[in-house]
C-alpha cells in the first residue's frame, strides 16, 4: 500500500511531484504539478482534474521521468482522502 506525506497548498518540496485534491462538482479530484521538472509538461496539462487514482498514477509517470524522490499529496480536506489509495501521513513539514 502506497503512504503518502501531505503538504502545504502552494509549497511543493523541490524533490517532489504533487497531487492536489479537492471537490468539484460532486466528485473528488486531482491533478498533478511538477514545478521542479522542465520537461514534466511532456506528462501534464496543467489544471487538468481527473479522478484521484488516475492523478496518482500520473504522479508516479512523472516522478520516475524526472527522477524525483517521492509524490507529495495537498489536500485541503482529508476527510476527502480514500484508504484504498494509500496511507496519508500528516506531514506539514516535508520541506
């Protein structure tokens, strides 16, 4: 099972790639940012939402493409975070 930190809206860790989650129109999304990563948009439309377990596959793709450590999810509301896509580990502080 994957484990997932969390981070800060708009303070993506430089060894990372995000998956921000959010409710939109009845359902549960995410999308995917690489701010660390030139060629991430190869991979990314920007402000695209798809269903979470699609953004996280994505998220890995990216990862592995631009050789960064780990995924990172913002969530605003972690009541909206399923189990089966992971362990969320409230880690505010993964700078």
């Amino acid at each position: 099972m994957p484990r997932f930190e969390t981070c800060p809206p708009h303070a993506a860790p430089p060894d990372a790639v995000v998956v921000n989650i959010w409710h939109a129109l009845g359902r549960v999304v995410g999308d995917v940012a690489c701010a660390q990563c030139p060629n991430a948009s190869e991979y990314l439309v920007p402000d695209f939402p798809r269903p979470v377990p699609l953004a996280l596959e994505r998220a890995e793709e990216v990862r592995v493409h631009c050789g960064l450590a780990r995924i990172v999810i913002s969530i605003a509301d972690p009541s909206l975070w399923k189990a089966e896509w992971g362990a969320l580990l409230q880690n505010e502080s993964v700078n």
